[in-house]
C-alpha cells in the first residue's frame, strides 16, 4: 500500500510540474514585461499558446524525416521521466531511484541530442547553424553542470537527489562555502542551458542570433506544442534542481506523504508530518514566485553576448563549480 | 591573420578540382616518406594440436588417443588443484585487506563440453581450434578467389559461425579455473604455452562477438570484389583474426611475439589494400614503424620481466619478485609498447591515417578488437605478471589516457572524413580506457580493492561497449562508402531517405557513442564517473584533491563526444543531399543489414543488462585483483544497479526506457486522440528565405569551426587565404596534428643525420673495408678473452 501511495505521489508530482510549468513560463514573462514597463500578456498566456498550437494543421517540409516527425514526442517523455526524477514537493519518489544526478544530465542531453539532429533534418542554414551552437554551449555546460553536482554530492556522499535533498535539509543551516560557488556556477548553467539571455534570447525574431529558436523553426501546430512544452518543463527542472540543492527546506521528506494521507496516522504522526505536504506544495509556489521574477530581473538587467563569448561565460561557470569543488576539500572535509 | 571567411562558409572552395582528391592531397603525410613494399606470403599453417589440458589431480594424463604421435613434456601440465592452491595463495596474500577474501573460481569443474568418446572440449581448445579454422578459411578463401559468390556466401558465413562459436565457449569458460596447453611449436627449450583464464577469456569473448558482426557484413560487403583481390582480402582477413586470437590466449613471451607481429603484418596488408594510392601506401609505412616501435618496447619489456631467469613463460614471469626499479621499468615499457598498438599519445599518429585506409569491415575489427588487443596486454602484464603496482604508475596512466582522451575528441570534432573521425573517437575512447586503468591501479596500490573493482569494471565494460558501437559506426560508413562512393562529408548528405535502414541502426551507434542513456556507454562512462566520485577518499594529500578535478576533463572529454556524434550523423544521413549522384544511392544488402543489427542490439541489450554484464565482469576482476563488484552492484534487486550502495548512486535503465518509450508512445496516442489535426508538406519554412540549396546547410567544417576556434592552441592551423587578383580563389583551412612537426620531425631529421653520419663510412673503397674487417679483429683479439 505504501508503494501504491508513493507511486500516486509520483505520477501527482509528475502531473504537477507538467501543469505548472507554463505558468511559470508566464510569471517569467509577465514580470519581465512588468520591469520593461508594459502592461505584460498574462500569466495565463502560455496555456493560450499552447491551445492555439495544437489547434492547427502541421506543416512540414517536404524532406523531413521520421526522425523530425518523432522528437517532439520523444522530447517531452524525456522531460517527463525528468520531472519523475527531480524532488520538487517530495524527496521519496520511487523512480527518483531509477537514475542519479548523472542519469538526469543524461536525460538532459539525449533530449538536447535528438532536437539537435531534427534540427539538422530538414536541411536549412538556420537549422544546422541552431544545431551546431546549440551543441557548443551543451559541451561547455555539461562539464560545469556535473561539477555542481559532484560537489553536492561530496558533501552529501551519494549522487542520488533523494539523498542530496535530505541530507542538505537537515543541516539546519549550516553554512557551505562550497554550495556558494556552486550555487553561481549553477545559475550560470541554468541560463545557458535554458536559452535565456544572457546566451540566447528566447523572445528574438533575428534568426541569426538564435540558438534555441532556431532549431525548432520548422516546427509547427502540436510538434511545436509539445516542444514549447518540453522547454517549459526543462526551465522549471532546472529551478526545482537549483531548489533541491541550494534551498532545500520546505520539500517533504520520507514518510511524510503516508503521514499525510493515512487517516489512521494521524494519531500517530506529529502535526508537522501531517502537514508536510501541504507546505511543501506552499513553499514550492513560493519558491517559484521568487525564482520566476528574479529570472526574469536577471534578464532585464543583462545583454545578450555574442555567441563566442558564451564558451567565457560557460568557463567562467566551470571554474566557479571547479572552485567550489576545491573549497570543500580545503575547508569541508 | 585575416580571417575573411565567414565561420558558415565551407573552407574549401574550388574551381576545377575535385574535393575528394584534394582532401587526400591535404590529409597525406607530411612526415617520413612511403616506400613501396609488398612481400607477404601466406602464413604457415601450425601443426595439427597434439595435446593439452589439465587433468585432475591424482590421475594419469589421458593421453592414449591413438593420433598421437609425438612425445609432451610431463613436467609443465599443471595439475588442477596445484594451480588452484598456487592461484588461490596469490590473492589471498594480495587482498588481504579486503573484507571479502575468497578465491576466484567457485567451481572445481571446468567448463567441459562433452563430446562422443572420451573427447573434452576445454576453452583453450575451443579458442586454438577457432584460430585454425579461421586460417583454413582463409587459405580456402584465397584458392577459391575467382569464384567470389563462393566466398562471399560461404567462407564468411563459416566465419562468422565459428566467432559465434568462440564466443558461446568463452561465456561458458569465464568462469572456469584456467586452462593451459602446450604446442610443438617454437623453439626447442621453448615452445608455445596457450592459455586461457577469465581474462583472456572476456577478451576472447569481445573478439567473437565483435567478429561475429563483422564477418556478416562482409559476406554482403566484399561481394563486389574478384580474383586477387578478393582473395588477398580474404585470406589477410583470417589470419588477422586468427593471430589476434592467438595473442590473446598466448602464454609466453615468444607466441606472444609471434602472434602480435603477425597481427601487425597482417594488419598492414589490408591497410595497404589499395596500394596505389600515396595515402595508403604512407598510412601502412607509418602504422608499421609504430607497431615495430611498441613491439620492441614489448621484447625489452619481457626482457625486464624474466627477472634474469631466462625463462621467457608467464608462468615464471607470474612467480618471479621484481623489486621495484625492474617493475617500474616493465611497466613504462608495456606501457609505450602497448600504447603505442591502443593509440595513446604521442604514438597514435598511425590510427587516423590507418582505419581510413583500410577496407570498412577491416578498420572495424581494426578499432574495435586490434587496439583492445592492447588493452588485453596493459591488464595481464600489470596485475597477472607484475606482483606489484605502484600508485604513481596509476597517475601516469590517468594523465596519459586524459590528455589522448581530450586530444582525440577534439581532432574527432574538426574532421572532414567520416573515418578519420572515427578514428579519432576510437583515440578518445581508448584514453577513457585508459584512465579507468590508471584510477585502478591508484586504488589497488593504496589496498581499495572494492574502489578497484569499480573502476576495472568501468574499464572492462567501455572496452565491452566501445567495441561494439565502434565496429558498429565504421561498418555503417562501409555501407555509406559503398552506396556513395565517397568517404567526405561534403559529398554526402540526407541519406535517411536513400538508405533508411543504415540511418536507422547506426543512429542507435551515434547515440551510444554519445554516451547517452539508455545505451551501453552511458553505463560505462556512470560507473567511472562514481568511481572518480570515490577518490577523494584516497589517502594521498594532494592526490585526493587533483584526481577529482581530473572527472571535469573527463566529463568534458564525454560530452565533446555527443557534439562529434551530431555533426557525424547530421551531416552524413540528416538534411539534404551534398552531391546530385547521391540520388542513386542504394540501400545496403541484408548481410550487411545483418551485421549492422546484430551490432546494434548488442548496443541496446548491453545498456538494458548491467547486473548481467557486470556478474561477467566479475570473473576477471576476482582474477586480477581479487575482489568483484557483482554482490553490492545487485543488492537491490535485478533491476537496480547500484555500486556501493542504494542511498549512494543507483541506475535503473530497464525503468528509463519504460517510463521514456511509455510516455513518447502515450503522447503520440493523447494528441492525436484529443488534437487530431492534419499534416501537409511544403518547402521548408527557412524563415521566409526562397531560394534554398543544399550548399547551404551547414558542412563539416562549419561544424568544426567552433571546436577550432576556441581550442585553437591544439590544432597546427594553416589557412591559405584568396587573393583579390585571384582568378581562380581558393580558400582552405587545414588543420593538422602539432605532434608531426613537434615531436616526428625531429626524430626523422634526426635519424637521418645519424645515417648520414654512419653512411660516411661506406664509400666502396675495398681497402677501407678490409681495414674496418682487420680493426675489428683486433680490437675482438685485444679486449674479448
């Protein structure tokens, strides 16, 4: 019973990011519009875009392949299997034991992977010229990404989220200096990674200085759907990951959720079980708001570099991950 | 220097000229010149096996066959339970410190097939006898040249059975007690010593699998081949495959030697196959000079071992207690020796001129069986025949393989040749190898046996994993080669429509090459990556803070993987068609297609399969070092791999491609249940731009572009730029390896002087000479008593 319970939490979870994921594309926008001083879209914009997006008869070209036709799909399962994975309201999921951090960057990059080949399908200068940056920021991310990682789970001993979550949410506040250069290296990588600028401009219409966009120009109807979508989710990962490890209060732990939902427990379990799972959905709104309009600040405030200066700034991020890694040897350990 | 391309321009723009013949022009040797040179004749056939095997303790030999008719040598059997006492002391003195004491063979028995009669059939027969066949096959195939749809449908056929065959015996005998024969060749106080153990046995096992896949191919590939050709091909396929299996079940240094250098020549005849081109013929001359060079860095390095005994068999060189300085020297040797035959830096200048020139099914087995031949010779001689390991070796290792790893994917990003790409992979693919090697040997010298299982079955399972997606990519560029003609990326292009079912296996090849998940690599490249995750727990001060830095190279090496993966299959089967003669491309034949899929799910099944690898692996790691992974890796159950334990890192694949494949296919259903909307086709969108043609899609340089830019350093750029009065522009961009000019030139030159120096000598004067055979007579008078 315990496993069917964690299971439905899973799947709720899973349902959750799905759902929510647009809207916190929209806040991100909104608040962006808000700090540019136009009256913004609405949060709810997004969903419109979607419905408006799935409405629509596909058009494609007329050399584009299975491959092409396939990847929006496989994108989103990859991003959903991701969205399994990652601690967002609670810690004890059970697939979260079905892949690591590792696996995670993994899914991550098979995903990045087929996009960039179905980039390359149809044959255009823009696609390949997508495909290749896209590429190129991915390989001088991923090293900085998974020295983030490997020092989370140096100070946690294990590389599996579950286990990062729970032991950085109990230290109670103790301080890491490491998790600090960690924490820069990550927004770093998250906005690489994410195609925001200062990398890439998701609101561009110059196909020149696109890298995410460009990519998925000949997409249409519920393709281009399903790939916003995925996006979308990618986006609120990453900041559930930022939140797993640099602001991991307020996520339930083990047992909570059965504290929460066994009736018979209630007796039993202290009032601060029970309601673990309520506050973690209230923290993780919070959260969300907070993360949301300082991205959206963040974006505001910077330019967008040309692209040879994104291997700096991805450098950058990969000695601050590589720093980091030496401090908690030096300070930690 | 001006650079007035546009990084989106293809860097070679001719007028008049062909781009294939440039490209040849542009990759041939700058460095020592070729030399023509054919000489090989077929190899002698050994002769018949007269006898081997271990017999139980406490029995006669069961010798009285009635074919025999030569006499053996009684003293050098082993009995059973001696070896199994000598084997058994060996790894409890060596794990002592290990939690788990035990000896490595759990069974008594040996892996026995019975046949009629009082025939048993052990591994080492197995293998031999596998060898022999496969020279008969190729003899018959020579005979038969002039008859190709004989050799095509049928000797290859038979091949690719007895590598199944191989390969079925050796799963079997992974976990038998080691067995050993002696054959009636060689020298008189030294004849050839054959043995099979679990090492050679996985090896083996690689060989059989891989060739398996091979073979199939080339029933479909060589079938547009006649008469000499054929048969040249044919018969220096066999004896390539023979001689590797033979190194890998040698057991003294004089086989060895034999067996590697009949692979080298071998080797070096399919690589000149097409001799009448410079690039072939320089690409063999370079490969041999190399595979000499590491081979008497071998002999030096069995010289070392021997320990002045003068007994040249492993088993004395097992026996034998080196000190230190002796063991230091036999290790750097193997390592040059070694490294030199697996690609590591400085010596892989052969592997980039040599895959592309040798035939495709030859540069697979080349890649994926001949460099772990290496790999083969690096573990026996640094944990089977030296009795010690020493942790700085370890940071060599680590070092060397990093810096081939990094080196090799870079090149792999710029190249213009779908094979010297491969190549080039291959190169970084063996310098993960290889650091997995040295991590080993970091935590077997601080007594971490459980963290060195870890890392050598990382090691052994890439090794696993590299052979088979390697094999697998070059034998789809076979079939691109084949279908094309062409061996460039710019000629090529959009050929998923022209050969679906290529484009469909050796995606499966690309995305395992990446190391993505579900795949086999990923699996490789996870456990090395916890075991690096482990090293800040070894004792060493400054090593526990250095060797987990060297994870980010690593990981940068890994992910500059799936960036040359994307430009690989992009530019070769994804957008539109290079060259107007590709709309006749034809899809491969279904041997081909055979091999090709037999590949690829090998790919598939050793990603899904872990724990079961993993329990294989086990074998060879108890019989090296003592100490397995297979218990903790599987303590969650079947379908959990988890090294160490569950709360520290686990992986399920099983569940991966479930939950991906459940999800994908679940959408597709949910879309178009609730959105069932049409599809049309149009010209592509391209932004409103109309007039679109293929040249304008990215190229391979354009690709490489960025790779060149940012890590310009690696690369000796030379750029020849248009000039305004150009009537003919031409711009090119070539990058080429630093290490010719850097490090070969000045041997060359070097060596030249010293020959000119010597060659002062030899003028023709007859009294000179006399006087040179009169000095030397003295002075033999003077000094020698």
């Amino acid at each position: 019973m315990t496993l069917a319970l964690r299971i439905v939490s899973q799947l709720t979870q899973a349902l959750i990011i799905l759902g929510l994921a647009p809207l916190l594309l929209g806040w991100v926008n909104q608040c962006r519009a808000w700090l540019q001083n136009k009256s913004g879209a609405g949060i709810q914009q997004p969903y419109q875009v979607l419905n408006k997006l799935f409405a629509k008869d596909a058009v494609l070209a007329r050399n584009a392949s299975v491959l092409f036709r396939a990847t929006p799909y496989i994108l989103f399962g990859c991003m959903t299997l991701a969205a399994g994975i990652v601690p967002v309201v609670a810690s004890d999921l059970p697939f979260a034991r079905a892949a690591d951090v590792i696996a995670l960057v993994g899914i991550f990059a098979l995903a990045r992977v087929f996009l960039a080949l179905a980039a390359m399908d149809v044959g255009t200068a823009f696609g390949t010229l997508g495909a290749r940056r896209e590429m190129l920021i991915a390989f001088l991310a991923e090293p900085a990404l998974l020295m983030v990682f490997f020092t989370a789970s140096l100070i946690s001993q294990s590389t599996s989220l579950n286990t990062i979550v729970a032991t950085l949410a109990s230290a109670r506040l103790v301080i890491y200096p490491s998790l600090a250069f960690a924490a820069a290296a990550f927004l770093m990588v998250l906005l690489a990674e994410n195609a925001r600028i200062p990398i890439d401009n998701p609101a561009t219409h110059l196909e020149l200085t696109m890298v995410h966009e460009a990519m998925i120009l000949e997409y249409s109807a519920r393709h281009l759907a399903l790939i916003e979508w995925a996006s979308s989710i990618k986006l609120m990962l990453y900041i559930a990951i930022g939140f797993a490890l640099f602001v991991p209060w307020g996520i339930a732990g083990a047992g909570d959720l059965t504290a929460f939902v066994s009736v018979w427990n209630w007796g039993e379990a202290s009032a601060g079980q029970i309601l673990a799972y309520p506050i973690a959905m209230v923290f993780l709104l919070m959260k969300l708001v907070v993360a949301g309009a300082g991205l959206a600040l963040l974006e505001t405030v910077s330019a967008k570099m040309r692209i040879f200066r994104a291997p700096e700034f991805l450098g950058t991020a990969f000695l601050l991950a590589v720093l980091g890694m030496l401090i908690h040897f030096l300070l930690e350990s | 220097m001006v650079n007035t391309a546009s990084p989106n321009t293809t860097s070679s723009i001719h007028a008049g000229r062909g781009l294939k013949e440039t490209i040849e022009r542009v990759a041939s040797e700058p460095g020592a010149g070729a030399r023509r040179g054919r000489g090989g004749r077929s190899y002698p056939r050994p002769n018949r096996l007269v006898h081997r095997g271990v017999w139980k303790a406490g029995t006669l030999p069961d010798n009285n066959r009635g074919r025999m008719s030569r006499t053996f040598r009684n003293p050098t059997y082993e009995s059973d339970e001696t070896l199994q006492q000598r084997l058994c002391s060996t790894w409890t003195r060596v794990s002592q410190r290990s939690h788990a004491v035990q000896c490595a063979h759990q069974s008594n028995s040996h892996a026995r097939i019975q046949v009629t009669g009082s025939f048993d059939l052990l591994p080492v027969d197995v293998a031999f006898a596998v060898s022999c066949v496969w020279l008969v096959l190729g003899l018959v195939g020579f005979a038969l040249r002039n008859r190709p749809q004989v050799v095509t449908s049928l000797i290859f056929p038979l091949t690719a059975a007895a590598s199944l065959i191989l390969s079925i015996a050796m799963l079997v005998g992974l976990g038998a007690a080691p067995t050993v024969a002696i054959l009636p060749l060689g020298l008189p106080d030294l004849p050839f010593h054959l043995r099979v153990d679990a090492l050679s046995a996985f090896f083996l096992f690689l060989l059989g699998i891989t060739t398996f896949g091979v073979s199939l191919f080339s029933a479909g590939y060589f079938r547009g081949e006649t008469g000499e050709r054929l048969g040249l091909l044919t018969l220096q396929y066999h004896v390539f495959i023979a001689a590797m299996t033979l190194v890998l079940v040698a057991d003294d240094a004089l086989s060895f030697m034999v067996a590697w250098e009949c692979m080298a020549l071998s080797s070096y005849f399919l690589v000149t196959t097409d001799h009448w081109l410079l690039q072939a013929r320089s690409a063999g001359f370079i490969y041999l000079l190399i595979a000499h060079l590491g081979a008497l860095c071998l002999l030096f390095c069995f010289g070392a071992m021997q320990a002045g005994q003068g007994d040249y068999t492993f088993a004395a060189m097992r026996a034998a207690r080196l000190d230190t300085t002796w063991s230091t020297a036999a290790f750097l040797l193997a390592l040059l020796g070694f490294g030199a035959k697996a690609g590591l830096l400085p010596l892989h200048v052969w592997l980039p001129e040599a895959h592309p020139a040798a035939p495709s099914p030859v540069s697979a087995l080349m890649s994926a069986v001949m460099l772990k031949t290496a790999i083969y010779g690096l573990l026996r001689i640094t944990f089977n025949l030296l009795d010690m390991q020493l942790w700085w070796w370890g940071a060599v290792a680590l070092t060397v393989g990093l810096l081939t790893a990094l080196f090799g994917v870079l090149f792999a990003a710029v190249q213009t040749d779908i094979k010297r790409l491969l190549a080039y992979s291959s190169i970084e693919n063996i310098g993960i190898i290889i650091v997995a090697f040295g991590l080993t040997i970091l935590f077997r010298a601080f007594n971490m046996e459980l963290l060195a299982a870890l890392s050598l079955t990382a090691m052994l399972y890439h090794v696993l994993n590299h052979s088979v997606f390697k094999a697998l990519l070059f034998l789809a560029t076979g079939s691109v080669l084949h279908a094309t003609g062409s061996r460039s990326f710019g000629m090529l292009g959009g050929l998923i429509h022209r050969m679906p079912r290529v484009a469909g296996l050796c995606l499966v090849g690309a995305l395992a090459a990446s190391g993505l998940p579900p795949f086999n690599a990923f699996v490789s490249e996870w456990l090395l990556l916890q075991s690096f995750l482990l090293t800040p727990g070894l004792p060493h001060s400054y090593l526990n803070m250095l060797v987990p830095v060297a994870a980010a190279a690593l990981v940068l090496a890994g992910s500059l993987a799936a960036y040359v993966m994307v430009k690989f299959y992009g530019v070769i089967f994804l957008g539109r068609p290079r060259d107007a003669k590709l709309a006749a491309a034809q899809e491969a034949s279904r041997w081909e297609h055979a091999g090709l899929g037999w590949l690829a799910a090998l790919c598939v099944l050793l990603g899904l399969i872990p724990l079961t690898v993993i329990d294989a692996i086990d074998y060879v790691t108890v019989s090296l070092i003592g100490e397995k992974l297979g218990p903790v890796a599987s303590k969650s159950g079947w379908l959990l791999l988890t090294p160490l334990s569950p709360a520290r890192a686990s992986y399920s694949p099983v569940i991966f491609l479930l939950v991906t494949v459940l999800v994908t296919v679940g959408s597709y259903l949910l879309v178009h249940r609730y959105f069932r909307r049409g599809t049309r086709r149009a010209d592509a969108w391209d932004c409103g731009y109309p007039l679109q043609t293929p040249r304008m899609q990215d190229t391979a340089e354009g690709f490489g572009q960025p790779i060149s830019q940012i890590f310009e350093p690696a690369f000796e750029i030379e750029r020849t730029l248009p000039d305004p009065a150009d009537l003919h522009p031409v711009y090119r961009k070539r990058q080429a390896d630093r290490f010719w000019r850097a490090l070969y030139l000045p041997v060359a030159r070097l060596v030249e002087a010293l020959s000119d120096l010597v060659g002062r000598s030899q003028h023709g004067r007859i009294q000179w000479y006399l006087f040179y055979s009169f000095a030397t007579l003295l002075i033999l008078l003077a000094f020698v008593r």
